[in-house]
C-alpha cells in the first residue's frame, strides 16, 4: 500500500516537474519572495531613515508673533493694549488652476468684503475718494517712491526713472490700477458660462489690492495673507457660509492694537504698521527675528520702545504638502509677550490740558470775530488784527467740513441745491472767461485785471507749477519776461508764450502726439489741459466758492442751514426756523455761538489760530507729566494698517493734525529768551547787581534804531531783575550790546553772537530735549546780538525745548535729558527698568544770579503787565511772556509764548504754553494759569470737559 502511494506521488511529482505552469508558479513565487524582502528592508529596516529624507523635504518652520506689550500712563490707566480680533486670511493652495478661476473667487470675496463695509488691506497703495478720483495713500513723498519702486520691482527708489522710460516715478495711481488690471487678466474675466463680467473700481482695486500683496509671499505658498483686518461677525458669516467657493480663505483669530484716549496721546504714543524694507534691515541688526510681515512701531513710543514692546517670538515647526497645505505640526515653541511700558504722562493732565488749550483758541477766535470786511487799519497792530466772518463761512468749505460733492447729491436738502446752483452758474462763467482771456491776443495785463479774476490766473500759473508743466528752475529770473511777470505788466497767456519759446514749459507732460508743433498749437494744446484740469479741481472749486461766499451770492445763513443738512451739526428744528426766519447777523451770532460751545472746534475752521502746545515738567526730576499738541488725530485709524480715507483726510486738513506743536513748531522765543540774557550779562559781568540801564522808549546804539514795546513811553532807570520784570527791549538789546565789545572797548557783533550761544547751549538749547519721540532740532542765534538778546533775529526753538530751558531756571541749574519713560516691566508686572532722566550738565553761576531771574520772572506775575491776568491765582508763580513777531501776507502777526514754574517759593513743575498765531502773549499765559488752576485740583477734569470757549484777557502784555 505504501509503495502504491509513493508511485502515485512519485508518478505525479514528475509529472508537475515536467509542467510549464508549475515552473511559472515558482519563478512567481521567488520573485514574491524577493519583492517581501526588499519591503522588509525598505520599511522595517531602513523605514526610518527614508521617512525622514522624505520629510525632510517637506518639512517649514514659521515664527509666531508674540504678544505686543501694553502702554500706561504714570498712574497705571491703560493707554494701548492688544484686543482679540478676527482676521479675513487667503492662501495659495493650488485650487485654482486658471487666472479666471482665481479672479471669480477674489471677486466673491470682494463683494462680500464691501457688503459689509470692510476694507481690503493690502500693499498696493491707492484709493479711490468719493469723487472717483484715484490717489496715492502713501504716507509722504519717500514712501511713495519705495511703493513705486516695489511696483516695477526695483531694488531702491533710487532706480526710478530710468533712461529708457520704463520705470516713471510720476506714474499716477490710475496709470497704475490700469497697468495692473490688465496684468492680472480683468479685463478679461468671464463668468463661469463665459459671458464677460464688468467690474467697479471699488470691486477691481480689491482684487489688484489682494493679488499685489500675496505677491509678496508667492515663494511661501504655506504662508497666508491678510487680506481684512478685524471684521465683523456678520463678514465672518458670510464668508464662512461661502466658504466652498473660496477655497483658500480662512478666518483667523489674532489681536488687534487699540488706543485709548487717542486723540491725546496719539503724538506720544504713534501706532503700529507694517515694517519696510529699510526698516527691517535696520531691525534685523538687534533681533534676527523680524520679518517682512510683522507689525511694529512707526512713530512715537511705538517706535522707540518697539524692542521692549515687541517682544520674543515663538516658532511651529510643521510638514507642508506639495500644494503649501499644513499636513502636520511637529514642534512648537510659545512666543513670549512684550513688555509693558509705564510713562511719565499723567493721563488726567493730559487730557485737561487738550481741552483747555481748545477752549482757549474758542475764545480767542470768538473774541476776533467780526461780522465785516477788514480795512487796512485793521493789519495796524498783530494783536488787535480782527477775524471777518466770512472766513469762517469760507473755512466750512475750504477746510473740507462741508462736503462740496454733497451739494449735488440726488438727495441734497433744498438749501445745498440751491448753493450748488449759484456755484454751477459762476463756475461755467468763469471757465468760459479764464478760455476767452488765455486765447485772447489782447488779453489784459494781470495789474489790471479783479481781484477774482487775478487770483483764477494766479491759481493756473500756480497749477501749472504743481505739475511741472513749467519748469521754475529754467527759468531766467533776470530775464525781461520774468521781470514783466513779477511786474504784473503782462498777462498770463503772454508769460506762457515767452515760456514755449524760452522751452520752460515741458511739452512731454501735455501728452502731444506731434513733438514738432508750433507755438501757437502748443499753447492751444496746454489752454486745453488747463481747462480739461479746472473742470474737475476741487481746489479751484473752493476759490470760486471763496469769491461767491465774499460777494455775498452765496450767504453765511445757507453755510448754516447745510451744517444741519449734513449732519455736521445736531438737528434743531428751532434753531433751523431761526436761521431760516433771518438774515446774515443772526447767522453771525449762530456761528460764533457754536464756536464758542465748541460744536465747530478751532481745528475744523484752521484760522489762526487753531493750534496749540503744551509740556509740563517736573523741574526736581526731568520728568514730563504732560506734552500736548492741538489739534490731534484717532491713532486706532491707523493700527495695523492705515485707514487711507481718513489719512487723506487729515493729510489735506489745514489745521495739521498729523504736526506737534510741542515738539516741531518752532518760532523765535520773543521775549522768554531774555532770562538767559539776565544770566549772561551779569555771569560776564556786562552788568552788576545793582547798575541799571536808562530806557528812554528807543535804542539808539544801533541802525536803524530798536523800540521798546512801550514806546513812546519810557521805563526809565532799570537793573536786571526789574529788566526782566518790565521785559525791557532797551535794556535786554544794551546787554547784547555789551557782550559784543572786546576787551579794548571794540564793538564785535560776532562776539556777542557767540556768548549768547554758549549762555543758550548752557541751558540745552543747542541740542535736542531728550525726550523718547521725533523732535525737530533747535536752531541757535547766528546774527545781530541786539535782536537776539530779545527773542527775535533767527533763534527757533520748539515748546519742548524751552521746557528744558526753564525747568533748568527752575531748578537753579540742572539741566536734565526730558524724559517721558517711567518704567519697564514684564506682562507679570515684575520691574525691568525704572527709568530716571539723565542730568545732561549743570549750569554753574552764582546764586545772587539765580536770585535775580527767579525775582524777576516772580515780579512778571506779581507786579509787571502779566499782574491783572494772575491776581486771582491760587499759586505764586514765575513765569515770563513772549510775543515773536512774523511777516505774513504783508502784515506783522504775532506767536504767543509763556514759560513759567511754581510754586515759586520751591518749584515744582514748569508749564510752558505756545499758540501760534495767537495774537498776544496774554493768551498763552492765560492758559497757562488755568492749567496751574486745574494741576493743584482748583478747577477738576468734569468741569473742564464740560466747559465751552474761555474768556480772553484783555491785558496788554508788555514783551
């Protein structure tokens, strides 16, 4: 039996052998076998080491932003912080495969943007303004020209305009959006059947916006782009409930900077923005971690501090696929937050000071205000020069408080139909006289022509200049045209003509298809441009209006009654009777009433004056408790990104919100300088203590002679501290006299110059306060030591530098570094730094000297002119007036000034005011006296904030 089996199978084995199939079936088998090994090794083996070669290709480490520290006040109120905030992102994930199909979507993501009132944010920097016109929202000239040169893909601003034309730096923001409409295929997107689609500037502006900006990060496709910035849940929303047709889009949570009490510490604080090229070199050199990408400080303490407040950031490690999408997060590293910054500002002080300098500037414009035209007798004194209503009903338009274009909006009340028909009316006569009068061969000389009419042709001229048609620097200034034209004893088509022929009027601008045309068709060609131009120019728009507002065609009582219809001022049906039932005198008295209850502010009329400054020191330790400039800005405009609309609105605001008027409006100190002289006088010994000066109301030792302010009176015999007292010109110029003569008796005005300049350096004049923020230079006397020893000849010195000054005088001779900074702690609240301002140097004279100016500068207030303003004072102070004259528009104006410290028996702090334009020295110092009413609790933050414009002294200063 068993050896029939082992036939059977001996038999069958031989037959398998002998099969094709089974031969087959074990090649199969080995090579089964060889492919198990080689999975074997390729995954258990060596799996490991071709996992991570894999990876390692894929594999991108980001930085995470920290937390940006917060800012507070001396007393721990909280001025700017992070606030969580929602963020619209997109990312190039590849989903789209065509130009169109990414176009449909951004326009999608566009229209839900702006169907809730969302700004896209992004790098390309235009904006359309409600006139349709499309304008650079560029901070200043030199960030227009870095956006320019990142537009063509240049290295530097410094490759513009380029030989060959391809790289303009005068391309306009239309030439732009147009240039990049087509680039990115708008003009020729289609909806998803293929018929095409027609866009608003407003849609195709977001799309460029969002396409310019990922370019800046389309080499790191796993990076996102924001693209809106804190938006609201209903945006949220409805992106997220479109979110299959926006692939790429994301909504992503972040922190957004807020300032409180903006409008105060906006000029301290700054804001925050995205860092430029030649910032982020710059940074790098302290801290690798920057990026192009990251928010930080652009101005003020935001600035400064922008290390400590920046903080240290984290990293996330993660593997990335093909198309940039996040696979995993492999490591991480939290950032570490910001440390907090303490000021020395007194956040209460700060703000009551703003408010009282804005009442002060109330009362003095309602003070001015006459309902009548000025005669030249007017212009006689600086101080007494009234203001005519009419330039406050012009101020409505011209200052952009009144929006013009709404005049002849669909839904226009009756009273602003009715304006805008009168300006209708004159503006096409005027555009049909300008025409008439530039093609006229016997135009009228300008000497002969209205004043209207001069101001049109002035107004082209000018024009014209602002667009480089005429090229000024070609102009021969010696030249019989030029001489004519100065003359006014020509007419404007005849100077253009003398300049296309001379060839200082640039053709190429005026766009010419024929470079070889004759005078005559040129100037046609340029007559043309100038009225195409007028038709739209909302600047030439307000001179018309200017002139319609003087000739009484358009009435102060419409101007009023279009406030309400705008909304600039609450409705009040009584009020709105009344200025309906009268005539132009209650519109005066309507208008200078809500001046007065400051409902039109100083800022919004932008007369002189309308500014203001502020610093308030303390003189034991250098500390600045308060720096106000007026008028101001909302900082949160311009957090993270800058609101271009609103910049566009403050860049054209005549009050200049975006200047310091503590710490860049510089003027000669008048009168407040001559402490300084006291010193150097009697520390040169070119005067004792008890020797006096005879003022008999004029200086004679000099040409052409030099009054005192109380001429044609006389102060008589005075020595330094009663010089100081009275502010004596007679005495203070013999003092720079005697400081001129050598030591044989030879007059030397260069000597003179020179010990006034090391008396003011001795008081830090000669350099910048110290203070933590941008601060415009101080520019030292360079000539006529008579002048200058009052305050006048070419001294500038800003407000925070004379703060210096006195808190030195204050102090008797500690000359410190101002400083805003208090502290430096972490998030915990755990004390970094504590900040002490630096003693920059001493100033060493003798203490009879201090004891002179002290008396002095006390006996102003005491027993001088400043007497009537301080009576009723609560606080002995010390303090002295200035008055620094200008010429402007051919009449002597006048800046106020007023230094001062108290209280006067142990000082300590120093108030320094400065008002622009403010007619008398009286002003500042009666600001001056009810910040010192409000800093020792006599008056309180509640009643000032309460308050409307403040009296004006009617004492006249003598200084």
């Amino acid at each position: 039996m068993l050896n029939d089996l082992y036939e059977i199978l001996k038999e069958s084995l031989k037959k398998l052998l002998a099969s094709r199939t089974f031969i087959l079936g074990v090649f199969f088998v080995f090579l089964f076998g060889v492919l198990a090994v080689q999975l074997f090794k390729l995954q258990i083996i060596e799996g490991e080491e071709y996992q991570e070669n894999y990876m390692a290709k894929t594999e991108k480490t980001i930085k995470l932003a920290g937390t940006r520290g917060n800012i507070y006040d001396r007393n721990g109120n909280l001025l700017a912080y992070n606030q969580l905030a929602y963020n619209v992102t997109i990312q190039d994930n590849g989903d789209y495969t065509t130009t169109a199909e990414r176009n449909r979507m951004l326009l999608l993501l566009v229209q839900i943007l702006n169907r809730h009132g969302e700004k896209v944010r992004g790098e390309f920097a235009v904006a359309i303004e409600p006139s349709g016109e499309m304008v650079y929202t560029t901070s200043s000239e030199t960030a227009r020209k870095r956006f320019i040169s990142d537009y063509y893909g240049l290295k530097s601003p410094s490759e513009l305009d380029a030989e060959d034309g391809s790289t303009p730096s005068d391309i306009t923001p239309r030439e732009m959006f147009d240039a990049k409409f087509k680039d990115y295929g708008l003009d020729k997107l289609t909806d998803e059947d293929g018929d095409p689609v027609t866009l608003t500037d407003e849609e195709a502006l977001g799309i460029i916006n969002i396409r310019y900006t990922m370019g800046f990060t389309a080499y790191q496709k796993y990076m996102t782009t924001t693209i809106a910035s804190n938006v609201s849940r209903e945006t949220m929303t409805d992106v997220l409930e479109n979110s299959a047709d926006l692939k790429g889009v994301a909504i992503e949570e972040t922190t957004l900077r807020v300032y409180n009490d903006s409008v105060y510490f906006a000029p301290i604080i700054g804001y925050t923005g995205k860092v430029w090229d030649d910032e982020l070199e710059k940074l790098k050199e302290t801290n690798p971690d920057y990026e192009l990408t990251d928010l930080v400080g652009k101005t003020g303490i935001e600035a400064s501090m922008e290390p400590e407040l920046q903080g240290k950031k984290g990293s996330q490690t993660m593997y990335v696929n093909s198309t940039g999408r996040i696979v995993e997060i492999v490591e991480k590293t939290d950032p570490k937050a910001g440390n907090d910054v303490y000021l020395t500002i007194d956040r209460d002080l700060q703000i009551g000071i703003y408010n009282l300098l804005e009442q002060q500037l109330a009362g003095i414009i309602t003070n001015k205000l006459v309902n009548r035209d000025l005669e030249e007798t007017d212009y006689k004194k600086g101080s007494n020069i009234p203001i005519p209503v009419k330039d406050v009903y012009f101020q409505l338009i011209n200052n952009n408080v009144l929006d013009m274009d709404a005049f002849s909006a669909p839904e226009a009340s009756q009273v602003e139909k009715s304006i805008y028909a009168k300006y209708s009316q004159s503006r096409e006569q005027t555009l049909s006289w300008i025409r008439s009068e530039l093609l006229n061969e016997n135009a009228a000389p300008m000497a002969s022509l209205g004043e209207d009419q001069k101001s049109y042709m002035q107004y082209i001229y000018s024009y014209l200049v602002s667009q480089e048609v005429v090229m000024r620097d070609r102009i021969d200034r010696d030249s019989e045209a030029y001489q004519a034209w100065a003359a006014e004893t020509v007419s404007l088509r005849e100077y253009l003509y003398k300049g296309i022929a001379e060839n200082w009027i640039d053709t190429t601008k005026l766009k010419m298809e024929d470079k070889y045309s004759d005078a005559d068709h040129i100037y046609q060609i340029l007559v043309d441009y100038v009225i195409g131009d007028l038709e739209t120019d909302s600047e030439f728009s307000k001179r018309i209006y200017k002139y319609l507002i003087n000739g009484g065609s358009v009435t102060g009582k419409e101007l009023c009654l279009a406030l309400y219809s705008q909304n600039i001022l609450a409705y009040d049906e009584a009020e709105v009777r009344m200025l309906e039932a009268n005539g132009d005198e209650y519109a005066f008295q309507f208008i200078r009433q809500k001046i007065s209850d400051i409902e039109i502010t100083p800022a919004q009329l932008a007369l002189d004056p309308c500014s203001a400054g502020c610093v308030v020191t303390d003189v034991k330790t250098g500390e600045v408790r308060a720096l106000v400039t007026y008028p101001s800005y909302d900082n949160n405009k311009f957090s993270g990104t800058v609101d271009a609309e609103y910049y566009n609105k403050l860049n054209n605001d005549m009050s200049l919100p975006l200047f310091n008027n503590a710490t860049q409006a510089q003027k000669a100190p008048g009168s407040t300088f001559k402490p300084i002289m006291a010193v150097a006088a009697l520390e040169e010994k070119a005067i004792g203590l008890s020797e006096t000066v005879n003022c008999t109301g004029m200086y004679q030792e000099i040409t052409p002679h030099m009054r005192c302010w109380i001429y044609p009176g006389q102060h008589g015999p005075l020595d330094a501290e009663h010089g100081i007292m009275n502010s004596c010109n007679v005495f203070f110029a013999d003092m720079g006299h005697r400081l001129s003569m050598d030591e044989n008796g030879t007059y030397s005005p260069e000597l003179g110059i020179e010990k006034i300049r090391k008396y003011a350096a001795m008081f830090g004049l000669d350099e910048t306060s110290g203070i933590e923020i941008s601060e415009k230079s101080p520019q030292m006397t360079t000539e006529k030591p008579e002048a200058s020893s009052i305050g006048q000849a070419n001294h500038s010195y800003s407000n925070v530098q004379l703060a210096r000054y006195i808190t030195a005088i204050a102090n008797r001779g500690t000359v410190f570094k101002l400083s805003l900074l208090d502290k430096l702690t972490d998030s915990q609240g755990n004390l970094i730094t504590d900040y002490t301002p630096e003693v920059r140097s001493t100033v060493d004279i003798a203490d009879s000297t201090w004891n002179v100016v002290h008396s002095g500068m006390r006996k102003v207030i005491s027993d001088g002119s400043a007497k009537k303003i301080f009576s009723d004072l609560e606080v002995d102070i010390a303090g002295k007036t200035g008055t620094a004259e200008e010429l402007k528009n051919g009449h002597i104006i006048n800046h106020a000034f007023f230094v001062s410290f108290a209280p006067y028996q142990d000082p300590e702090i120093a108030v320094t005011v400065n008002i622009p334009y403010g007619y008398s020295s009286s002003n500042a110092a009666t600001a001056a006296k009810n910040i010192y009413r409000y800093y020792y609790g006599y008056t309180d933050l509640d009643y000032i904030l309460n308050n409307s414009a403040l009296n004006v002294s009617n004492v006249e200063i003598g200084d």
